[in-house]
C-alpha cells in the first residue's frame, strides 16, 4: 500500500519561501496571486495493512514538526 | 568538568566545540551518534553546529531521533546540562527539548557574519560573567535560524527571564529578537550564534569566551 502525507506551515506561521514565490509570480506578470503557502509532499510505500494511526504516529514523530506544520494522510 | 560533544554525520563545528571546551579547562569525550550512552559522570553535553543528516526533511529533525539523542533526553531528564549551537539548536528544538522551532530565515539567504548579541540574562550557567544588556558580538552562519513560537510560549520565556540571548539587529526575522533560549531549569540552553568561533585573539574577537568561562566556573566537578 501507499499514502502520501502532505505537510504544510500552520496557518499564522510566517512562510517566507511561499512569500517568495507569490512575489515572483506577481513580477512574471500573474496577476491575482493573494497569497503562496509552500509545503511537502511525502509518499510511503507501506507493508499492506499498515493502519492510518501508525502514519499519524509517524507523522508526529519525525515527517512533520507540530510546533509550526500540519499534516493531511491520503491512503493511495 | 566532564563534557560529550556529540557527533552526527554532517556535524562540522564539532572540533572547534571540543577545542573551546577543552583550552576552558573541561575534559572532553566526542561521541559518535551511533552509541546508545553517554559516558559515566558527565556534566555537560554539547551539540555541536554543522548540517546533521543533510539537514533533510528539517533541519535537526533527524538527530533528534538518533540513538545518541535518547541518552540526551535521559541526560536533560535527569537535571544535567546540555546546549545546542546552531544545528544544535535545531536539535534541541526537534527533540522537544527547548520549545519552539527554527524556521527559515525571513530574508532567504544564507548569512554568515558576525552579529550584535544583547546578553538578556546573567542568571544561567551559560551566562554567568556576561552582565545582563551586555552587547558582544558573535558570528552567525545558518539559513534557518528564524525563531518562531506561539505568542503564549514567547510571553512564558520572557516572563520567566529564559530568553538568554538577543539580536542587536535582528538578521534572520526571529521573534523577538530572540536568538537563544533557556530551558525551565535554566540547564538547557539552545542559541544560533557560535561562541566557539568568538573564542581567542586568533579568532579575531574573544567575546565567546564568557560563555565557556561561566559553564565552567558553574559546573561544580562531578
């Protein structure tokens, strides 16, 4: 099995690579681009029947720092 | 007084941490962050500056799952002194040994330049023969050392007088200013600036040195 974990900043916590990215948009001539939040994608190729709280223990442990991100699990 | 500084694949102010230490007049073991102890009677752990792992994933994040890192814990737990320079900061950090995290620097780039340093406290081990408001200068060098902690985190280090460090100018975009924190027992203490790179007159600037004289005059032998 796969899942894919998909972490960001919280909310609130300043992200200054996605304010440099909506900058850069806005100078290549983009127009409308309100905000940027830059994040990651990890993807597990898992043994078969792992369960999603042995992801979400993984998640908290080491794949996202939940001081300042957030974290989503799609089972693939 | 006996001190560890730990050793993780991509340390790489290891030695100049051992060298300060040791011409401070500390005993000094390296340790490789393979072990699972840390050696019998020790005073003070340091972790030293440097890119642990890569920094992959986040900077610090790995280390602070290294076998090393449990006998740390076990250390901190048991009221021992431990700091962290710069990725040793991180570590601290992701070991959720010192609250709040390093996030990258407000301005993006990389920096590498000696910074003005408010001493913000004298009361930590750290601290000690610095007088608090004294302003040193201190080299930084990271990309990441953007301090950020919820605003409910960042009233409790400051009411409780565990902000050790601030930035005259601040270069990075830390909350605050704040450029190193103590932990509640005043033993742990996590700064992204180096000492060790301020520490005698071939350095160019001994302002370092204040640092490596109090932990040693307040760490009693062991």
């Amino acid at each position: 099995m796969k899942a894919r974990v998909n972490v960001m900043l919280k909310n609130g916590v300043l992200d200054p690579q996605g304010a440099a990215v909506r900058h850069a948009l806005g100078a290549m001539g983009f127009d409308g681009v309100n905000d940027v939040r830059q994040g990651k994608v990890i993807e597990l190729d898992l043994a078969d029947g792992t369960s999603e709280d042995t992801i979400k223990s993984m998640c908290e442990k080491l794949l996202a720092n939940m001081v300042i991100e957030s974290y989503t699990i799609e089972i693939l | 007084m006996k001190a560890a500084v730990l050793q993780f694949p991509g340390s790489n102010c290891d030695r100049d941490m051992a060298v300060a230490l040791r011409n401070s007049g500390a005993d000094v073991t390296m340790v490789w962050h393979k072990e699972t102890s840390l050696p019998d009677g020790l005073d003070v752990v340091a972790v030293p500056g440097g890119f642990s792992y890569g920094d992959y994933l986040r900077c610090g994040a790995i280390a602070a799952n290294s076998p090393i890192t449990q006998a740390l814990k076990a250390h901190v737990e048991r009221g021992g002194y431990a700091f962290g320079i710069c990725n040793g900061f991180q570590v601290l950090t992701e070991a959720g040994l010192l609250p709040g995290a390093l996030l990258r620097n407000a301005g993006l780039k990389y920096i590498c330049k000696t910074t003005p340093l408010q001493v913000a406290t004298s009361d930590s081990a750290y601290t000690s023969s610095y007088t608090k408001g004294q302003m040193i200068g201190v080299p930084i060098a990271h990309h990441d050392g953007n301090f950020t902690a919820d605003a409910h985190t960042l009233d409790m280090l400051e009411a409780e007088d565990r902000v050790a460090f601030r930035y005259g100018d601040n270069p990075n975009g830390s909350a605050r200013d704040i450029a190193g924190i103590l932990s509640a027992n005043r033993r742990v203490l996590g700064m992204m600036p180096h000492p060790e790179r301020a520490f005698e007159a071939a350095h160019g600037n001994e302002d370092g040195k204040g640092f490596f004289d109090s932990l040693v005059s307040a760490v009693v032998p062991a």
